[in-house]
C-alpha cells in the first residue's frame, strides 16, 4: 500500500496592530473552520514575498506591503493519515489598502 504524502511550501504573515494579530477562518482543507494567520502556497514563479502579497489580497482583500522576515518555520506531522512536510516562510506586512477594515 503507497503512503499518502504532501509537502508544502507557503508564506504566512502578521499583521500586528494595537498589540493584536489579525487572524482569518480557513474556508477549505484539513484545517477549515479554524483560526489561522494569513497565507499559503507560493506557486511555482513566485517569490515568497509575491505569494504573500497575492495570498492577502485573496484572503482579506488588502494590498500589503512585506515588511521583516520573521523566520522559517518546518514541520513534519501526520494528519488525517497523511504524512506532511512544510516549510513556511513568515514575515511581518503592513496594510496599505485604505479600504480594508480591521
């Protein structure tokens, strides 16, 4: 039997405001309906900053600009009888949309 495996490459960003951190509901995969910070996949011609910035606007509707690199993040778990690998990049963003509402 082939083992169920995943590997995954995203960036993730904060943004922190008032001493607090903006977080989103996760609409789909292993994780929806739970709290998380915003970000995702980088696709195959992004940068990490790039997919960032595309992420944001998909998630919350804001343009962003890519601050501090905060680190790099690797997990390996098991979920769902999947094993996983990620890597995730993280940053700190600023919002630059006047229309977005926090």
């Amino acid at each position: 039997m082939k083992e169920e495996k995943s590997t995954h490459v995203g960036a993730y960003g904060f943004i922190i405001k008032d001493d607090m951190v903006a977080l989103i509901k996760k609409a789909r995969g292993g994780y929806k309906g739970k709290l998380d910070i915003p970000g995702g996949g980088i696709e195959h011609d992004e940068t990490p900053s790039e997919a960032l910035k595309r992420e944001f606007k998909e998630e919350i509707g804001a343009d962003v600009t890519v601050k501090d690199f905060l680190g790099l993040e690797e997990n390996i778990f098991t979920f769902n009888g999947k094993d996983g690998h990620e890597l995730i990049f993280v940053y700190t963003v600023e919002v630059e949309d006047s229309d977005y509402k926090d």
